[in-house]
C-alpha cells in the first residue's frame, strides 16, 4: 500500500502533496514502483490534528480520486458522506481510523461492495497520544477490534471485505 496525504500537515511528508497534481504524479509513481493500493486521505490524523469538515477533506481528495481512478485506490476517512462521495467516485476501499463507529458508516460501506480496513484508535487524533492508557492494551485493542468486525458483519459486510489495523501510534505509546 502506497500512502498519498493529501493535507497541509501530514506527518510522513509535511504537506509536500497538497496539490491535486502533485498527489496525482505520487500516486502514480508509488503504483509504478509496486503498489498495490493507494491509500488517499484528505485528514490529517497524526497527533494533535485538528480535524476539518467534510466539505474540505472532499475538496482535497476528489480531485486525486477522479485522476487516479484506474488504479485500486483506498480512502482514509471517518465520515460517512466523504465515504460515500469517494465510493461513488470510485473508491475501491474505505481506511477508516473509527472502525465504521461513525452513525451511519456501516451503511455506507455496506451497501457499496467496497473492501473496508477497520482500525482501532483511542480518542482523537487531537488528544490521542496525551497518556493513553490500558490495562491490557492487546487484550483491549484485540476486543475492540473483534467488536467491530462482529458490527461490519451484521450490517452486511462479508469477511472477504474487511481488514483489520491495530493502530500502532493511534493512542498507544
């Protein structure tokens, strides 16, 4: 999987991908040197990001989509109409850091057919990494995650869809 932010604060590139066309010719390059899937996100998640509205994650990644939409892309969002928004525009898969707890993203996964990465986070990334903490963190990120694959089944989603992400660094030390 190749890796394309699309925000001004990303933590594995600094913004350098903000613009379409520079997401675009990246995109391209990572399939080019082998990936299999691109995973596109208009949201920063790193540690104590601020979140943005649906609005502006669509203005960012939509325009990448509709470029590179030959290709097995996969959408890093949490919010169910960018979720839709994506599927319609071709989206192969939904990388979601909330694990479909959003109302209404099991839904819009369900009905689409798309594969879907269920990732377990603790809080927001906001405040993610200020002090988490756990009992267990394996047994309780390994329930979380059993939780939310029992969820994405009863709304529809069959097992051959779903990956699973324990979130190393989402509110873990």
């Amino acid at each position: 999987m190749g890796v394309v932010n699309i925000t001004p604060d990303s933590f594995s590139d600094g913004g350098s991908f903000l613009a379409p066309e520079a997401a675009v010719s990246h995109a391209r390059q990572l399939a080019d040197e082998g990936a299999d899937i691109l995973d596109i996100g208009g949201e920063s998640s790193r540690p104590g990001a601020a979140p943005v509205s649906d609005r502006e994650e669509l203005d960012r990644i939509l325009p990448v989509l509709e470029r590179i939409g030959d290709l097995c892309v996969s959408v890093d969002t949490r919010r169910p109409a960018v979720m839709k928004a994506a599927l319609a525009a071709g989206a192969s898969m939904i990388n979601d850091i909330q694990a479909l707890s959003e109302p209404y993203a099991l839904e819009a996964v369900a009905a689409s057919g798309c594969g879907v990465c269920l990732m377990h986070m603790k809080g927001q990334p906001a405040t993610m990494q200020r002090e988490p903490h756990y009992e267990d963190v394996v047994a309780e990120v390994k329930s979380f995650l059993r939780e939310a694959v029992r969820k994405a089944r009863f709304a529809g989603i069959g097992a051959d869809r779903i990956v699973i992400d324990p979130g190393f660094g989402f509110g873990k030390t």
